[in-house]
C-alpha cells in the first residue's frame, strides 16, 4: 500500500487550482493500493475572499501547521504532494509546510505542484532567493504548468537534486449531462467575475457587433465576488440595451457548466491574466471555437488559428474584430471547433498519464 498525503486546496471556492487539485486527487484514489490523506489548504471560504487578509486566516494557518505533524506522524506517508505557492508573502508560509514534511518525513516522495506563473518576476527582483529556493526544492519533483513556465521559471535557479516534471492542465468532465443543440450565434463566456477576466470588455464588444449581428446571443456564466459587482453587470447591460440579447446566469457546476459549452459555438475567455485556464480545455471539449488571450503561456501548447484564436490585445475593439473573423467563416469556425476538440483530447491524455505516474511510491 502506498499512502500519499495531499495538501491542497479544494473546491469550494472553485477555480483553477482548487479543480486541479480534486482531480489530481481523484486519479491518485483510482489506483490501486493507494492510501489518500487530505490536509486542506482552504483559506478562504467564497470568491470574495481570496487575496484578502483576516485574522482567522492566521488561526486556520497555524492549525494546519499542526495537522501536517499529527498526519505525518501518525500515517508516515510514502508520498506527499503539495500543491503550493512559491511567491509573496504566501511562500513564507508554504515553506514552512513544506521544511516541517522534509523533517518529518524525510524519506518520502515530495511532489510540488505550481499552478501559476510568477516566480521569475519575484526572485529576479530578490538575489538572496536563488539559494532559498535550491534549498526548500532539493530532493523535491517540481511540477509546472507548461514547457516555457519550466524553462523561464525553474531553469534559472539552478536547482540541485530536483526533478522537474511538466504537466498541462485538465479537466474532470461531468458524465451525465444533456447535450444541446449547437447554435453558431451564441456566444459563451464562462469564468469567475473577477475584473481582469475581461468580462466588462466583452460586453462592449458584443454591444458593437450586435448592431451588425443582431441574431447574436451572449451567456455569461460564473460566480461573482459580490452582489453589487452582478448588479453593475446588469446595469451597464441594460444600459446598452442588450437585456433580450445577454443572458447572465450566475455560478454553474458541473452538468449546468457543460450544457452551457455545448451550445455554445464560440467561448470567448477575453482575461488579462491568463496561464493554462481549465475553461478553455472544458470548452474545446464540447466543439466549441475558442478566443482567448493568454499567447505568451499558451502558444507552445496551441497554434493560432488552427486550435484556437488568440486575441492580440483585450480591448473591445480587438475582441469584436476576432469573434467577427469567425462570424464571417463558419468554416473557420467549424475546422477551430474540430482541431481544438482533437488537441484537447491530447493534451486530456497526456495530462492524466503523467499524473498516473507521479504516485509511484519507491
């Protein structure tokens, strides 16, 4: 038997890592003969909540310290997998989880999982990191999101006795959920309503290509951090009088998320900051013609106009340019929705196969 402790976040909230996270969790109880502990990482208890500071964040922080002694000592697992964040103040903390697991369990496998970028930008800035890195990593298998991240992230610190394993993202699909009849007019946006997703952005864009199209539809499906940001959604809307043309319908989970993607022909996913999004993998799933931003993470993994179209910037302008380059070639739309949904069942394998192999106690 191998027993493996995870020390993850999970859903509730939901967004990329939290899923990842499950996922990964889920294929490591589908093997045999393993044995899945779970400390939980969840900080924070809504959307609204991440990045914010409150004192019972300390308290939940200081409790955790302690359950990884109790669980290590108690369960003296083969493997632990942390799904940590190596950057801000955050890192303080996560080091100090990941030196207690070296201690007291200093045998055992440890896979770091990082499911963002922004480790270069914040060790350029602080030399003294270099060494602190190599040492917290040593004798680690760090996982990355993507080959560039690996490269431009990992490279430069010059880590001894580290593996360093790339993994692109997937995603759980819901099996039991009603397929919808493909409508090439309705346009999908589905994310957290976070500012720089580009949600506000997209609006203004299907305000102008609506006068052009007006069979156009849009959904926009996610959950907001607070009431007044849907109400503002709502506002500006109704401002542009789009109410019979724009759907907004809030936080969906799985088999709701999927009838949404398969309707949809395009996703459009307009972000600001953007790495290896869950949702875009979800979309390319069900045929949908994705938008997106995102290029310089994710060009190495999609071709332009081939899998999907990448926007160059996130103003409305160049949003509505894009989404209207495939309004205009329903066969370009048709050859992104087929080529995407045939990369994303490559990349859905290559995923799962290489976490299948990260639990392989020695």
């Amino acid at each position: 038997m191998c027993k493996i402790l995870f020390i993850v976040q999970l859903p509730p909230p939901v967004h990329g890592a939290s899923l990842m996270n499950k996922l990964v969790m889920g294929r490591a109880l589908q093997l045999p003969n393993n044995k899945c502990i779970t400390i939980s990482l969840n900080f924070a208890k809504s959307l609204s909540d991440l990045q914010k500071f409150k004192p019972r964040k300390i308290l939940r922080a200081i409790t955790i310290a302690f359950e990884i002694i109790i669980k290590i000592i108690k369960y003296k697992p083969e493997l632990i997998y942390f799904s940590m964040v190596p950057i801000g103040l955050v890192l303080i903390r996560d080091s100090i989880y990941l030196m207690l697991c070296k201690a007291l369990s200093p045998k055992s496998k440890k896979i770091i999982h990082l499911h963002r970028p922004g480790m270069l930008q914040f060790y350029s800035q602080k030399p003294y990191l270099y060494r602190f890195y190599n040492l917290i990593f040593k004798n680690c298998e760090i996982v990355h999101l993507t080959p560039r991240l690996a490269k431009s992230e990992l490279s430069p610190l010059n880590l001894q006795k580290s593996k360093i394993t790339v993994i692109p993202n997937s995603i759980i699909k819901t099996p039991d959920y009603t397929k919808q009849e493909k409508d090439w007019d309705s346009i999908l946006f589905l994310s957290n309503f976070l500012k720089h997703k580009g949600y506000a952005e997209l609006v203004i864009a299907f305000a102008e290509l609506h006068k052009k199209y007006s069979r156009l539809t849009l959904t926009l499906a996610g959950a907001f951090p607070s009431e007044n940001d849907r109400l503002r959604l709502i506002e500006k809307i109704e401002l542009y009088g789009l109410n019979e043309s724009i759907n907004v319908v809030g936080a969906v989970y799985d088999s709701k998320r999927f009838e949404l993607y398969s309707k949809a022909g395009i996703f459009v996913l307009p972000s600001k900051l953007e790495y290896f999004p869950l949702v875009i993998l979800e979309a390319m799933s069900e045929r949908c013609a994705v938008v997106c931003s995102g290029k310089e993470n994710l060009q190495e993994t999609f071709i332009d106009g081939k899998h999907l179209l990448f926007l160059n910037n996130t103003k409305p302008t160049e949003i509505a340019l894009t989404i209207e380059s495939l309004i205009l070639s329903p066969q370009l739309a048709q050859k992104i929705a087929n080529e995407g949904y045939k990369r994303f069942t490559e990349i859905q394998e290559e995923s799962l196969s290489k976490i299948d192999k990260l639990f392989t106690c020695q």
